[in-house]
C-alpha cells in the first residue's frame, strides 16, 4: 500500500469515474483511482510514472506532512530540517546546491497542489484521499511549470447527503526529550442543503516536544562571555557567571484548519470554496554543533534561541462546468499570503567574514528576518468529455507573487556601537522587494490508434518578468539605520519559452502495459533576496548584490522514460518498474555574492540523471501484503562549472580569505540518494466486528553527499540508514486503537549538514561554531485512536 501500484486491478476509466461520482471515495474495487492525467484512471490505464499513497496508508503510517511522503515514493528524497521550514525536496536528483540544516519554504523544481490550487507550504496532511506524486516535467498537464514533477493532495470533498465527522487523537513520548507529544484533530461535514451545499471542516493541533537542547544560551547579550574559559572547553564556573541552558527547543506547535463549502445545481456544476490556515511556531533548530565546545549528539551550540514562527492563509474557488457533455470547465482563483519570521545566532557569519568583532571577548550577534509573500494564482483548464479515441487538454495559467523581506543584524554591547544613535546595536540592515509575474498556455491531445495502442503529446509556451528592488545600510560605518533612507536600487529580466511532450503506452494484455515518455521540463528564474550595492561601491565592508547578482535565469530539462506495470498470478502480485534518462541545462546553484559572501542563485553548467524505479505489492493470502519500493538515482555534473564552490584558503585558518573552486564534470549531485527503498508486511486478522492489523515498515536511505566536490571542498558523505516502524491496531467501521512505534532501535543518523569543514577552527581564539548537522528524530512510541460517526 505505498504506492498507487499496489492496487492496480484493472477496471476500466469510465467505471472507475462512475464509482467516484457515486461514492466520493478515491477506490474502486481494491485499487487507488488517481487522477494525475486530469482524468479518473486507473493504475493500469495511467500511461506515466505516477505512485498514490491512500488515506488508509497515510492513517497507518503516520504521514502527517510532505516530510514523511519519500519514505513511500520511489525516486523521492527528503532531508527533514524540522518545523523551522518545509524541509529540502529532490525528485530523482535534480539539485545541485548544498545540503542546510534549515530546509526551505518553496521549490519552484516541482510543482505542488491541493485539489486544483497550486501552492507550495507544508500544509498538514488532514482528511485526504490520497497524495499522488507525479514524476517527471508535467508543464503540458499544469498551470505550475515543472522541472522534476509535481505532488498532489487531493482532500476528501463535502458530502452532499450525509452527516460526518471524525475524531482523532495521537499521543506519545520521544526518547532524549523531557516530554510528551500530542496531536489531536477532527473533521464534520454538514449537508446545508441536501444534493446542493454541504460545508466540511478539518482542524488539528499538533504538539511535537522536540529533543535538541540549547546549553550555550548567553545570559545578558554584549556583557555575558559567549566562551568564558577559551575553545577547549566551560569551566562550572564560567558556565554559571555567562551562560544557561533551555531543552527541547525544536518543539513544533502547528495549528491547521481547511474549510470547504460546496454549491451544487447538478454534478454538472459545482462551486467549491476554500479556506485553509495554518501556523507553526519552533524556538530552535533540529541540527548538532558537531561536538563544537564538548556538546553532544542532541545539542546545539548557539549562542542565541532560533525561534521561528510560519503562517499561511489560503483562499481559492474551484468551478467545474460540463458543457453539453463536450467538454469540462475547470477554473481555479486562488490567494495565498505567507509570512516568516525568525530569528538567530549570526555570530559565526561575522567570524567567518572576519571583521574583526571578536576582538571584543564578550561579542555576540543575532539576526531576525521577515518574508511575507502575496500569491494570486488563476488556472483554467478544458477537460474533453465527449468520448472517443481522441482526447485532449486545453488550460491557461497566470501567476503573480509579490514578495518582501526585511533583515537586520545586531551586534549587543560591542564596543563599536554608538548607543546614543542606534540603540538597537544595528551592524547590517537591509530590505528587498520583488515580483515575479508568469503566464502560460499548455495542453495536450491523446489519440487511441487502437484500443490497445495511445499516443499524447503536449506542448506548453510560458512567459515571465521578474523586478527586483531594495537597499541596505551598515550603521556601524555611520549610514543611516534604516534601509529606507537610502537610495533604492534593482533589476528586472524576462525570458519566454516552450516545453513539449511525447507519450505513448501499449496494453498486451488486461495486466500488463508498457509506456514511454520524452519531454521537457522547466523552472522560471527570478530575484535574489539580497539588497543591490551602492554604485559606486564605497570602500570598506559592502554586503550587497552586484547587478549581475540579482538574478538568476531559468534552467532546464530533457527526460526520457520508459516502464512498465503487470499483474501476476492472478493478480495476487502487482509489479511497476521504469527507467529515466534526464539532461539538465542551465542549473540552479547556490551561491554567494562577492561582496559579504551572502547566498544566492546562480546558472551554471550542465548534469545528468539517470536511473529507475519499482515497486510491487504480493499477497499470498487474503490476510497477508507485502510491499515494497526500490530506487536507484545516478546524478551527476556533466560539465565543469567555474568558481562556484566557496571554501577557506586554509581550513580552520581565519587569516586567509576564501577561495572559489570549480565544479567539475563528473562530480555527484548533493541532497539526494543514490539508493532508497521501503519494505513492509501487513497482516490483517478478522476479530469481532472488526480486524486486528499488524505492520511492520523498514525504509533505508542510502548516502548523501553535501555539496558538489564534496571529497575535495570540505564536504561530506553523509552515511546512509534504515529505520523500522512497526504498529498494532484494532480496527471497525466506527473506530479505531492502536498502539505504534517509529525508529524502533532509536537510530541517530544525519540527514544533512550546514556550511562545510573548511569553517571548521578557531578565529582569534574563538571556536566558530558554523558547522551544524540535522539529525533524524529518535525513537517515537504511543498509543492513538479514531472515532467515525
């Protein structure tokens, strides 16, 4: 049951539509109906590399967010970071930047919808169907251009006939933590007018107590001693007079909610409102310090608490007209606002640029940041419904983000701080403005040559404008403390495109189906979100983007795929399997701006991926599944790319500058595995009016290496690791209980690690503490139950 494969029982298109529209659910018989291709298939009948994840697996397995999804999603790699952020998501190797310990918010690499609304934030995996994860380019199919695929949840929709609802309720203790996590939800659904309008809400709360502890907190910022008795170590009485400690501060608090309200005149038009929040607040981040200053496995060495508090409305209408039996209208309005603030120990950054503040024995620096994004999406899309062995898509798509960010660093106390003119101890301040604006057209025909035997192609044509604007201020060399008192500068670039599609599939028989796919994918470029220069650059310390530095272009990829699915022995084994060769032009790379070494995009070069995927489901018996995953993934730089790797002269050695080193062809691609796979049994036993079922999961995640050139810039190669889940649950119609474990033997395995080796050392006698590695979450164990009614 980990992917949509493992239910592929064959039944026809129209069948399985009509079982939809009847029952609302997202099954027909034994298998996963999914709806990736903007039709109702079945697994069978979906001529792409398409896997599902039902609710009963998503209830069974915990998946409480995108974090958990690549544990069941071949070719899928996902680095969780912890609620600071999303988490970092490759689909079958495409990056080519650096591994973080802080993840990150958006990923324009693949595209992300709930039902038919784009967006990209993590909201909570409340009453869906099921989660479909498309891979591969699918700009012909979606508003949302793709380079590597696109995730889909799909929610339960409102019943029009019936009263429902749902309680749920998690709870449970974490080892290497000092308390006990809670998740709690639940869902109604309340038909208005009956066959007409019907309003669904599901809401949860969810308590995570974290388990990193912060024992290197600075008592009085500017006149505590960050490192009281030298970098070997902290006497107990340094400790007392300057420092303290808080636990657990990577705690996750997240409230969501997703209301729906449906108006019906006939299932040939539907209205469907949605609103959905959610906000997540964490006071640290889920990373070590390496051992930095005696501190262990689960233990960060910052100076400062990391708090960070995310937030997200979402507002969308969904029409679905059928004209004359024709075609099908599909449109969707959407508004998203997200807004991010954190803040952080910047300490390291200044002693890695080497400014000399540390002079000062009791110099500290925070910083704190607000993103605030505005999102107006409208996708319209036509559906043929007319029958036939032609079928075709036909949709238009308009994007506009506006975006703001707001930074500041403060440097408490330092002896360098005109107190009187900024009491605030500003040293960098800096505001960016940006707008990204994309339209496009895109849509594809399939033609059934035989009923055996379908063509499609697809092509789409894009076009955006990125502006860029801003400033910044460093009051520490008498400019002004606000950013807005300066001159505002920036940037705008453009670009226009197409993309296409080549597809055809052939069913020898019922149960077996061979298909193949060449297309092209895409991502949009856009602005860097770091403050332009002053022209002319002053002397001196500048932290600012060249006008070459401001933005970054759009990149590319050629993909070509081929796989297969059957069905054996009469049906009891289900089998998947594909091949896939990517090309990769114009690459996306993280990198830093000359002046102040802040991170940015940047283009560069080219790589290859190349690989394939399986998956199989095996019942023997009735009572008995076993499933499982396995992929393979070899991405790597196919040409050099000069100057992109930035590492000290010297490792450790803060009197040399840094250095830039050139990528080379050949070097592997960092974030992603070379190998992952999942296998689980489940045994379902009839008892009473229910059943008792038993499962028992292993996923493994093969290595990770940090950054391109890892063995010769610092890097690492991050070991790769199993973990084992297991749970015990009783289950009937109305309610389930259960007992369950995850990371049964309390596995500590790195997932990924910030900055590189290089900024390993001592600075003027202060032991930096810039490198940081995140850890997976320990051994998990608790009991949960559910109520339908």
């Amino acid at each position: 049951m980990f992917t949509a494969a493992a239910f592929a029982s064959h039944a026809s298109a129209e069948e399985a539509e009509t079982a939809t529209e009847k029952t609302g659910a997202s099954t027909y018989g034994d298998e996963i109906i999914v709806t990736g291709t903007r039709r109702s298939t079945t697994i069978m009948e979906t001529p792409i590399n398409i896997s599902a994840v039902s609710s009963e697996e998503i209830e069974r397995q915990r998946i409480d967010d995108v974090r958990d999804l690549a544990d069941f999603t071949p070719g899928m790699t996902i680095s969780d970071t912890g609620p600071r952020s999303t988490g970092t998501v490759v689909l079958r190797g495409l990056r080519a930047s650096d591994t973080d310990s802080f993840g990150s918010n958006t990923d324009n690499a693949l595209g992300v919808y709930l039902g038919e609304v784009p967006l990209y934030y993590d909201f909570k995996l409340l009453d869906l169907e099921r989660v479909e994860t498309l891979l591969g380019p699918q700009g012909t199919l979606y508003g949302l251009g793709t380079l590597a695929g696109a995730i889909r949840y799909i929610p339960n929709r409102p019943n029009l006939t019936d009263i429902e609802g749902e309680a749920h309720g998690r709870f449970y203790g974490k080892d290497h933590s000092s308390h006990l996590g809670y998740q709690v939800d639940g869902v109604i659904n309340l038909p208005i007018v009956t066959d007409h309008i019907a309003f669904r809400s599901s809401t949860g709360y969810y308590y995570d107590p974290g388990f990193i502890d912060y024992p290197l907190l600075i008592k009085e910022p500017g006149v505590s001693l960050p490192q009281p008795d030298g970098p070997d170590g902290v006497s107990d009485a340094g400790y007392a007079a300057n420092l303290y400690k808080l636990k657990d501060l990577n705690f996750e608090r997240t409230f969501s909610t997703r209301n729906q309200l449906l108006f019906q005149t006939s299932e040939d038009f539907k209205v469907i409102l949605t609103y959905a929040y959610q906000e997540t607040k964490t006071d640290g981040a889920q990373s070590n310090s390496a051992g930095v200053l005696g501190t262990g496995k689960y233990e960060n060495a910052a100076r400062y608490k990391e708090p960070v508090d995310r937030s997200a409305h979402l507002a969308s209408m969904e029409i679905n007209a059928n004209v004359a039996d024709i075609f099908d209208i599909v449109s969707t309005t959407a508004y998203t606002d997200v807004r991010t603030t954190t803040e952080g120990d910047v300490t390291d950054l200044l002693l890695d640029l080497d400014y000399d503040y540390e002079l000062f024995p009791a110099f500290s620096g925070w910083n704190e940041s607000e993103n605030h994004y505005k999102q107006v999406n409208q996708e319209i899309r036509l559906v043929s419904r007319h029958g036939g062995p032609f079928n075709w898509v036909l949709g238009g798509f308009y994007n506009e983000q506006k975006s703001q960010r707001d930074y500041a660093e403060h440097v408490p106390g330092h002896p360098w701080v005109d107190t009187d003119s900024n009491p605030d101890a500003l040293e960098y301040v800096s505001y960016t403005t940006s707008k990204v604006t994309e339209k496009a057209i895109f849509g594809e025909g399939s033609f059934k040559i035989t009923p055996e035997w379908q063509v499609t192609a697809g092509a789409r044509y894009f076009k955006y404008t990125s502006d860029i604007a801003g400033a910044q201020t460093l009051p520490l060399l008498g400019q002004p403390l606000s950013p807005y008192d300066k001159t505002v500068r920036g940037g705008s670039a453009s670009q226009d495109g197409w993309v296409w599609k080549f597809n055809t599939s052939y069913n020898f028989t019922p149960d077996l189906m061979l298909y193949a796919t060449y297309s092209k994918g895409y991502r949009i470029g856009g602005p860097n979100t770091v403050a332009p220069c002053d022209d002319p650059l002053p002397p001196g310390q500048n932290i600012c983007a060249l006008p070459n530095e401001l933005q970054y272009g759009p990149d590319t990829t050629k993909n070509v795929e081929i796989g297969f699915r059957t069905q054996l022995f009469d049906r009891k084994l289900t089998f998947n399997f594909d091949v896939f060769h990517i090309d990769w032009s114009g690459l996306q790379v993280a990198s830093a701006t000359l002046n102040g070494a802040t991170g940015i995009t940047v283009n560069g070069g080219t790589a290859r991926s190349k690989g394939f995927e399986t998956s199989f489901q095996l019942r023997p018996v009735p009572e008995l599944s076993i499933q499982g995953t396995y992929s393979y993934t070899d991405a790597k730089l196919t040409q050099d790319v000069p100057g992109i790797i930035t590492i000290r002269e010297t490792p450790g050695d803060y009197s040399n500058r840094f250095d830039q080193l050139d990528a080379l062809a050949g070097d592997r691609l960092p974030g992603s595995t070379k190998n992952s796979g999942s296998l689980g049994v489940t045994y379902t036993k009839p008892l009473l009016d229910g059943d008792l079922v038993a499962n028992w999961t292993a996923t493994y995640r093969g290595d990770v290496v940090s950054r391109l050139g890892w063995d010769r810039a610092y890097g690492d190669k991050i070991p790769g690791y199993t973990l084992h889940r297991a749970s015990f649950t009783y289950e009937t119609e109305k309610y389930s209980i259960g007992l369950f474990a995850n990371n049964i033997f309390d596995k500590y395995a790195v997932t990924s690690v910030d900055n590189d080796r290089s900024r390993i050392g001592v600075n003027d006698g202060i032991a930096v503490r810039y490198y940081r590695q995140t850890v997976i979450s320990p051994r998990t164990f608790g009991i949960e139950a559910r109520f339908k009614y």
